[in-house]
C-alpha cells in the first residue's frame, strides 16, 4: 500500500478560537472550517512555549525547550538533531519547506530536501541582533510599519486598514506552494511527499486589507476597556503589562481597531489556505493525503489586558489543530484531549507507517484520531522564560512552567505564587483557584508534577549563560556577518501603509 501525503500547514499567532468552526461569533473561515468538517478539530493543543522560535524548535524535534536549549528568537538548535522532516526523508519522503519555519543559522533545512521560498526575514543571523528590540532584520520586509511586529506598545497604536510585507508574504508561499503542487500533477512521482507550509499570517502588525478590516469594523461592538473590568491579576503579568506598554489598557478604540485588524487577517490566511487545499484536490491525490492545520502559538488579543504571547493564558499557549485524513472516521467531531506540537511529528511518522525519533519526549497521539482516547495519557506541559530580559527586568525573566492534566492547567512561577485553573469550567481563565482551601492538594501534585526533571533554579541559571554566550555570537557575526542561505523571497520591498479609517456613509458614497 502506497504511503500518504502529507500536507502540514502552520500559520503564526493564530488564536485557537478565532475560527468559526470554534464557534466564534464574528470570524468567517469557510476553508478552516471545510477541513474540519473533514477531519478531527482539537480544542485542547497547546505549543511547547508561548514564542515563535522556542515553539518551532521544539515543533520539529519533539524536544521540551530545556532539551532543545531555544528560549528565544535567537536560539539555534542542534544541525545534529534530528527532526521528523530527518526521519521522514530517510523513509524515502520527498520533504519540502514552503515560507516560514524561523530557522536560525546555516541550516535553513533541518531535514527539508527543498525549500520553495525562503523565511519572512532576510537574515538567518538572528543573534546578530542581540538585545535590539526594534526587529532592524526585517526593515526591508515591514519599511513604513517597521517597529510594529514586537510585543509593544506602538504595535497597537499603529493597526487598521492598509497593506504590509506580511500579507505580501503569504501570497508569496501559496504560490510557489500551489505550483509545487500543479507540476506534481504534471510530473507525478512514485516517492510520497510531506510538504509543510509556512505562513506568518495573523502575526503582527495588526494591519489588514480594508475589505477585510471593514467587515469587521461594522459589526463589533465596542470593548471594555476599564482596568477594574480586569480583576485582580496576577504580579507577573501586572509586570508584563507594564514592559510592555498595555497598563492601562488602549482606549476602547484602538482596542476595537486591532480587533478588526486581526479578524481580517485570519481571513487573509483562511483563504491562503483555501487556495493550497484546492490545489490538493486538483492534483488528483487528495485521496493519499494527510492535511494538518495549526499555529505556532496563540494571540491574546487584549484578553486579561494582555496582547501578543508569552504567558500560559488559553489565548497565547493554546493552537488550533485540526487533522483530517482521507475518509477520516471522525470527520467532523472534536475532542478535549489535551495534546502538544511536540507530539505532531510521532503523530505523523505514526500514521505513515514510519519508525518514530530516537530519543523523542512528543509522543504519537493515534490513539486519539482512532477514537481510543482512554489510551492517552492526556497531559502537556510548557515552558516560559522571557529570557534575554536582563537584570532590570528580572521578574520578567524568571522560569516558568505550565502543566495541564485534563481540564486542570497549574502555572508555576519561580520565586511567586502559582496559578490553578479549570478550562472547562472556566474556558476564559477568570476564576483563580491557587489558594482555594478545596484544591490544595491538587495544587502540591500538580506542582510537584510540573517540577518532575525540571529544575527552575538550574533553568534560571542556565539561561543566564545562554544570554551570556549569544552576547559574545551576537559581536562575532556583526564584526563578520555570514553569507545568508536563502535569497530574499522578494526584489523589491513590499508596500506598507495604513489608511485613515473611513465611516460607512464615506466608503458607501466613494463606492457609487
């Protein structure tokens, strides 16, 4: 029997519940929500840490970050690591890259054979940018919205309607997606394929095509934006609110506008995605394919006063996934079994019939997609750090690690008190119940369950040589930069601006 496809397709910062198919009461995502109706829907995944490299380091390697040793943007993993793209082309794969992975470094493959388009940013030299929060790597790429793809203040107060190099991006990587699949059809090959596509939609800059923004600026209703609204938090994120910009929170209109901003862009992404299944299906294999879509993380989108990532809150640690196989048994259903991107790529080896990763901690979660859910173990854990925050912000700084076992997420915090949570009782995480007298047991095992072979004083330690040794790479690579491994997916760079919002009655008269 014929191996199948494989199609991955992973976007950036998309909120698992910014799907219709989620129920979402204002997002339309008629391509998502066709592959659900198609496959298996997971409401409970969770990324490995709440930030695009560390996420995708331990996406591909099945590694927690304390294996891997990527906390940051910066990091690079080991070349001799090997990833479940290494595992699936020494099975006699085609592996191929489309856009973005965050690769650090030389090795721009990491077990991809090709590459049909190379990352968003123009340098895989990351560490040459120790310490710059201003993101000057990817100046050519955002030009006018540069400065507004960072977790900061001027990212919200620069959104709305308009153009960016991002949405540029996409376009960009279901092309050259799309014609690998059109000459596929034309030049068939007997070897199987896994193809993983990379997007960097919905990720910030909250900016967003004006037939899109407009939809969804009509229909929302405006946010509440008092500070008493937000309850008593939590003194880690009171800290972060205030690195960041956010406390107190944007006035109620800017709030709405990066509302409207992000909604737009997941459509932008839905139809990206709806332009690489419909290429599935005229390629005549859709019947030998696997497709899987999910995100590297989360989005919190003003939620808890909060935006961007890195927290443990639903809304930041949490993915979509869906998986939808060929006459897939569950077609349609979901399930609330708590599964991490780590455990995709065993998932995948599994269901090809291939041995999995030596040495892995992901573990194939089969037994789900198979309808067997008492077979899984049904818990995941994450890991936080903000490293790179510097003795000024040591707080900030501290390790910090999620367990979830069920519907009960335990966030430990090094040094501060811990959180407790039940997501199915309280799916918006309002309701705290760390010091509640009925859950102090629950509290001592899940904590001492989250520090299983997880030493915070150690990581701490650790990542402050980390910080150390990407100093000294950081002045060794500007003193003499390497030469890049992939060409810029770009000649010239893409256009970026921002429209001055428009009543309906302007844009309805304009339009006649």
């Amino acid at each position: 029997m014929r191996k199948p496809n494989i199609v991955l397709i992973m976007s950036d910062q998309h909120h698992k519940r910014a799907m219709s198919w989620a129920g979402h009461p204002y997002v339309k995502t008629p391509a998502m929500d066709h592959l659900a109706s198609k496959g298996l829907s997971f409401r409970q995944a969770f990324c490995a840490y709440p930030l695009c490299g560390p996420s995708r380091a331990s996406f591909m390697t099945s590694q927690h970050p304390h294996e891997t040793g990527v906390f940051t943007h910066q990091g690079e993993f080991r070349t001799d690591t090997p990833t479940f793209a290494h595992q699936f082309l020494a099975s006699g794969y085609e592996t191929i890259l489309s856009g973005r992975m965050h690769f650090v470094g030389l090795d721009q493959r990491h077990g991809f054979e090709r590459r049909l388009l190379g990352d968003v940013s123009p340098t895989a030299f990351l560490a040459t940018l120790f310490k710059n929060t201003t993101g000057e790597h990817l100046n050519p790429v955002l030009t006018d919205l540069h400065g507004t793809q960072g977790m900061s203040k001027q990212g919200i107060e620069k959104s709305g309607p308009g153009n960016s190099g991002y949405l540029a991006y996409d376009k960009q990587v279901t092309k050259a997606t799309v014609k690998f699949l059109e000459e596929r059809k034309t030049n068939p090959s007997d070897k199987p394929y896994m193809l993983t596509v990379g997007y960097i939609m919905p990720h910030c800059p909250f900016v967003a095509e004006s037939d899109d923004f407009y939809q969804y600026w009509d229909q929302l209703p405006t946010p509440d934006t008092r500070e008493e609204s937000l309850g008593q938090q939590h003194p880690f994120l009171e800290e972060l609110r205030r690195h960041w910009g956010v406390n107190p929170m944007p006035d109620a209109q800017t709030f709405k506008r990066v509302q409207a901003a992000y909604y737009a862009m997941v459509n932008h992404l839905d139809r990206q995605i709806d332009a690489v299944m419909q290429a599935i299906e005229a390629s005549g294999e859709a019947d030998n394919t696997i497709i899987v879509y999910t995100s590297d993380h989360g989005e919190q989108l003003g939620e808890h006063g909060l935006w961007w990532k890195s927290t443990f809150y639903e809304g930041s640690i949490g993915v979509p996934l869906i998986i939808s196989r060929p006459n897939d048994p569950r077609a349609g259903e979901e399930t609330q079994s708590n599964v991490s991107l780590m455990d995709i790529g065993p998932t995948l080896l599994d269901l090809a019939g291939l041995d999995p990763l030596p040495g892995v901690s992901g573990q194939s979660f089969r037994c789900v997609l198979d309808d067997k859910e008492d077979d899984w173990c049904d818990e995941v854990f994450a890991e936080n750090s903000n490293s790179l925050a510097g003795p000024q912000m040591s707080t900030l700084g501290l390790p910090q690690r999620m367990f979830k076992q069920g519907p009960w997420k335990y966030v430990y915090y090094h040094g501060m008190r811990p959180q407790l949570f039940n997501t199915a009782e309280d799916p918006l995480e309002e309701n705290d119940l760390w010091d509640d007298p009925s859950q102090t047991d629950r509290v001592k095992a899940m904590q001492a369950r989250a520090l299983d072979e997880w030493d915070p004083e150690i990581e701490r330690q650790r990542h402050e040589v980390i910080d150390q040794q990407y100093a000294v790479f950081a002045k060794a690579t500007c003193a003499a930069p390497p030469a890049e491994p992939d060409e810029a997916w770009f000649d010239s760079p893409p256009k970026n601006y921002i429209e001055p919002i428009q009543s309906k009655q302007t844009r309805q008269k304009d339009h006649t």
